[in-house]
C-alpha cells in the first residue's frame, strides 16, 4: 500500500530553486508534463533531453505570445524541440499565456512563481511550491490537456488551485474577505481597483496590512508573487493583483497549507529588506502602486 503523502514544500531559496525543478525531471520515470512561458537554462534544456532519451513522453505547452521579439518564443521552441520534448503551442485568441508548472509521473508537482530562466533562478525573489497531493497532481494534468486542445477549464480542477481568467478574481476576493488579523502582500503590480478597495476595506476594520510592491526587495528583483494570511495560509504563484492577470490570461497559483510550508513563507517576509506600505495601497496606473 502507498504510504502518507509528503507534505508541500515551499522553496524560496535562490540556491535551491534550479536544483528542486532539476530534481523533478530527473526522477522521472514515465512523463512529464511542463506549462512554460520563458525557459533559457541549460541544465533544463540538458535534463529534458536526458528524460527523453530514457524514455520519458515530455509534453510541454508554451506560450505563442509574450512581450518582445518572436525570435525568443521560436528560439525556446527549437531548443525544445531539440531536447524530444512534444511542444503545444497555447493559440486562444484571447487569453494570453503564463502559466508556470511541471508535473512528473503521478507526482510530485511543482506551481512556480519564477520563469525557468537563469535570471529567475539567480536574481529574483520567487518562490515555489512542490506538492504531491494527487488532487493537485491530476488538477494541473487534466489542465494541461485541456488547454493544449482548447477546451474549457476542467471542473475536476481542485479548489487548491487558484487558475485564471476563469476563477482567479474570485478566489483571492474570498482569501482577503477570510483575513482575521493579517494580509502581506509581496506583489510589484498590485493594481486592480476592486482588490485594491477591499485591501483597504480590511485595513480600516482593524487587520495589519502590509504590501510589499517595490520593484527590488533588497538585492533581488521582486518577481514572484505571494500573499500570506494570518500566518495560516500562503499562495504562491505569477499571477499578480492586477486586472490584466486576474481577467485575460491563463495563470496558475496554489494555496498552501501544511505548517512547515507557511512557515517558510511567514520566514520570507519577516527578512525581506524592504519596507512595506502598512495599510491603505493605492493603484494609480497599470504599472503598480504609489509607495
């Protein structure tokens, strides 16, 4: 019989973040299904390749628009190709793309804050989430394969996992609305007028509010984005608090839980060398707060 299931890890660390995803794909046995939207790391691209060379199917959905020159998404496609790997291109006509997530066999699965790039896993503060909860496992399989062939979001898609345009407003307005004492708040482009609203809201009926929207929390670069309340709960993903993120493109985030995990979020921001706006944020343009 199975055993327990392991409990989520957060990983945060800069020095562990490459290592955990590289880690994932190596032990893989049988397949891999990975959701990109920037990737230009070679030890990925090596790993991979490794993977498929044993025999592992590696199904990976990329975006087919992203700021900038094309030339970088048809370089990631033939770097990809050149590795095995099946890519499927995402092609809705609305949504754009964004998603980061990897799962490998039956578990675990990864839902990561950061691009599987050498900026992401060297100078940005991110963060993801390593889970082998089969709910979660089989959540982002059955979305994979629905986006890569334009279907609907699945409602077999748990709870767990926060996923936009569909669902993502929704879930984070009842998140805030649950706050009994605390809402921090790590996100560059926090910007939605109805969030915003209810970021205040919470304020003034007497929580502690802290944003942390800086572009630069200490030497990092601030990327990823993660809410932590009341010390209780986290999420942990790209999607930012901004009507751009919540309304028109594919995301992926996921809501955490277990003890040790929290604590390992609740870490990161009683250290982050930055100051936080304490209470009533303000979005004054699409591009983040007043600070």
């Amino acid at each position: 019989m199975p055993g327990p299931t392991p409990p989520d890890r957060v990983v945060i660390s800069v020095a562990d973040r490459r290592s955990t995803i590289v880690d994932v794909i190596h032990n893989a046995r049988q397949s891999i299904a990975l959701s990109l939207f920037r990737c230009n790391d070679a030890q990925i691209f090596s790993e991979l390749a490794e993977a498929t060379a044993r025999g592992v199917q590696v199904d990976v959905l990329v975006t087919s628009r992203a700021k900038g020159d094309k030339s970088k998404l048809r370089k990631l496609w033939a770097a990809l190709e050149q590795t095995g790997a099946s890519t499927h291109p995402y092609t809705d006509p609305v949504v754009k793309y964004h998603a980061k997530y990897l799962v490998a066999d039956d578990g675990p699965a990864v839902v990561a804050s950061c691009n599987f790039t050498r900026k992401c896993f060297e100078r940005t503060c991110d963060a993801l989430v390593l889970s082998y909860d089969p709910e979660v496992v089989a959540g982002l399989r059955a979305l994979m394969a629905a986006d890569c062939e334009q279907r609907p979001l699945p409602a077999t898609v748990p709870p767990r996992l926060i996923i936009g345009p569909e669902r993502a407003r929704r879930q984070f307005t009842a998140l805030i609305e649950q706050a009994q004492s605390t809402i921090r708040l790590i996100d560059a482009k926090l910007s939605d007028p109805d969030l915003v609203t209810l970021l205040n809201a919470r304020y003034k009926a007497g929580l502690t509010v802290e944003v942390f929207g800086s572009k630069r929390l200490g030497n990092l670069k601030s990327h990823g984005k993660i809410l932590l309340i009341d010390d209780r709960l986290a999420v942990v993903g790209g999607l930012a608090l901004a009507a751009i993120s919540l309304d028109f493109r594919r995301e992926v985030a996921i809501v955490v839980e277990g003890p040790d995990a929290v604590a390992e979020v609740s870490a990161l921001f009683q250290t982050i060398d930055a100051v936080p706006t304490v209470g009533r944020p303000r979005a004054v343009d699409a591009g983040g707060l007043t600070l």
